[in-house]
C-alpha cells in the first residue's frame, strides 16, 4: 500500500493548526574548539558541518513503530524523535490517530502529522530505499538464538553511518517484535535493565537508543572510512554462501555457518576496503577448492 493510500488512514478530530518548531543546529565538540568563549565563531566549517549532520538525521534515519496499541505511545515517540533531530516517522497497521497523538507529542506535532503509514512492514521496504536495518529488543539471545545475539545502544550509537538510509524498528507495546520481524534485520539492539522488570516504554527505550545515535554522529570518521554500503555486503555475503555451499556438511550448519558470517559482516560495520579485501578472498578460496 503506497503512502498515498493510506494517508487516509489518518483522522484527526481537532481543528488545532500545527505547532510551527524552531529548529536548533547542534554543535560537536570539536567544533567547540572553534569558537570563541563569548560564542563568536572563527571558522564557518563547523556550520557546514552540523548542518549536513542535522540533515543526515532528519533524512536517513527511519525510526518505525509495528502495531502500536494506543495512539499516545505515537505522540510520545513524536516527541522524543523531535529532541534528537530525527523527523521520519513510521507506522505498521497503527490504530487511528486520534487527538491524544498529537497532544502527547507536544512540540513533534509535526511529526505524527507527516508519518508514513503502511499496513505492512513488507510494504514499507518496498517502498523506500532502507542500506541497513536495526531491531530493537528487551528479550535478547544467546549463541543458539543468531539473530537476538544483541549490541548495546552505545556500540551502535558509536558504530551507524549517517549517510545510510537506516530503519530502526520498535515493537509491540506487549509483545515487541516477532522472530520474523528480527531476522529481517541486519543487527539487534538491546537496553541493559534490571532482569525483575527488563521491558521499558516504548518513548524510554527509543530515548536512550536515539541519545546514542545522537552523542555519536558527530563523531563519525567519514573521511577515509567509509562503511561497506549494502550492495558491497550482499555481494560479500553471496560469495560466502557459494562457498558455505560447496563444502560436505549438513544443510543446517551451512544455514547457521552463513547466519553466523553474516551476523559478524553487520555487527563489525566493516569498511568498503575491508569489504572488498574480503570478498577477495573467498574468491581465491572458491578457485583453490575447484582446482582441488
């Protein structure tokens, strides 16, 4: 279902008009050296700089929200999004959105305003360009359990491009995401909190993932660094499956060895560089066990 079509989904019984936001630049630290203490500034690099940056968060970063139960969870996340620069919004069958949204979303009013709806998470990777994908979880795995084998906000706050078109998904209010809602996914996230009472609301956890990413994205070494985009991991990932399938074990420890392969690829956030040294690789490997 195309944007367009579901946009009627959305009804809005108030006449209230839009909340009109004055948006903030943020400055990195580094740029702090590059002011002077009464906030004059020496070199106009660092505007340039955080204004690319406050658009890589505006415009890459998808944060979308499966199934919600209750309209005002929507306007809480607007609003937590809105703190930390982030504007699209995403909603999976939501229920209808009533006043309370854009109540609860204060000044991100906008946001529910303007947020994509889909009746499916299918639907929305077929409409829009997504290089990589986040879960987030409060039930993380183990080593018999690949696809919940979680990062910390932190290490993905330390770790995410910017530049990429990223969705990053919450789930359920009760129930979360589901097993094939993860395994879409490139990596997990999870919040460490106390075992007796693990789950958080769903604006709390998106709060301290989104801080993360936030702290973090002025930090990001773009220069001489960049992330192996999604075609270059795919390609990656094809080679090691044809090679997976040519050695003699069981079905089910090549589908687990190529999972495991693929978990330690998008965990890693390897470079281009790295990414075609590896597949460089395999492809001498493929060629030696032909020639045999």
């Amino acid at each position: 279902m195309s944007d367009t079509a579901v946009s009627q989904q959305k009804e809005i019984e108030s006449t209230n008009k839009p909340v009109v936001v004055e948006k903030k630049v943020y400055v990195s630290e580094k740029s702090k050296s590059k002011v002077r203490s009464k906030g004059k500034v020496i070199s106009k690099d660092y505007d340039i700089n955080a204004k690319n940056e406050s658009n890589n968060l505006k415009n890459n970063i998808y944060v979308v929200f499966i199934e919600c139960e209750t309209p005002g969870n929507i306007g809480f996340l607007a609003r937590t999004m809105a703190n930390f620069g982030l504007e699209k919004l995403v909603l999976i069958n939501p229920p209808k959105l009533k006043e309370e949204a854009f109540y609860q979303a204060m000044h991100g009013r906008y946001i529910v305003e303007n947020a994509m709806i889909y009746d499916t998470l299918e639907n929305f990777y077929k409409n829009n360009k997504i290089d990589f994908k986040v879960a987030t979880t409060g039930v993380a795995g183990g080593s018999y359990n690949l696809s919940r084998i979680p990062l910390k906000p932190e290490q993905l706050g330390e770790k995410i491009n910017p530049n990429y078109n990223t969705a990053i998904l919450f789930g359920r209010e009760g129930d979360g995401l589901n097993n094939e809602e993860i395994e879409s996914c490139d990596i997990t996230v999870t919040i460490p909190t106390n075992p007796e009472y693990p789950i958080l609301n769903i604006s709390h956890a998106a709060a301290i993932i989104l801080y993360e990413i936030f702290k973090h994205i002025y930090y990001y070494p773009v220069k001489g660094l960049q992330e192996s985009t999604k075609l270059e991991k795919e390609y990656l990932l094809k080679d090691m499956k044809e090679l997976i399938d040519s050695l003699d074990i069981p079905p089910h420890k090549k589908k687990t060895g190529l999972k495991s392969f693929k978990n330690i690829i998008n965990r890693a956030f390897i470079t281009g560089r790295e990414a075609h040294t590896l597949k460089g690789i395999l492809r001498r490997l493929k060629i030696k066990i032909k020639e045999g």
